[in-house]
C-alpha cells in the first residue's frame, strides 16, 4: 500500500487530529486514512461538471405540456 509523509505539521493541527482520532477511538493513522477516503470520494467541482456534461439531457416540462397531457388523459377516458 502506498504511504503518504506530511512533513511540517502545525502542532496544533495534529493536537487536533489526534483528539478526534481518539474520540474515535483509532489510531491517527485509522483516522487520517479514513478522513482522506471520505474527501477522496467526493468529486471536485470540475469531476462533477464534467460527469454531468456526460449525462443525456432530461426532458424539460413545462406547464403547457403538463395541462396538454392531462387533457389528453382525461380525453381518453
């Protein structure tokens, strides 16, 4: 498995992480592994704009269509 070295850490930045970590009850490491799967996950703005330029357009109703299709429901009855 890859690592990864965070060189230069504010103290007081892994005081906090370490806190969280043992709310947790982990390790920094479980917790940091986790934390950086979860903001992983996530897709940027960009992987998101660029997944939604890949989907097929989606009908757009309008409220002329939509009384058109109830009359013609009701029409057929």
């Amino acid at each position: 498995m890859p690592n990864v070295l965070i060189r230069d850490l504010d103290p007081g930045v892994h005081s906090v992480l370490t806190a969280r970590a043992q709310e947790r009850g982990q390790s920094l490491q479980q917790y940091l592994s986790a934390e950086l799967a979860r903001i992983a996950a996530r897709p940027t703005l960009s992987e998101f704009l660029s997944g939604r330029a890949r989907q097929p357009e989606v009908a757009t109703l309008t409220p002329e269509s939509i009384v058109a299709a109830v009359h013609e429901g009701r029409a057929g009855r």
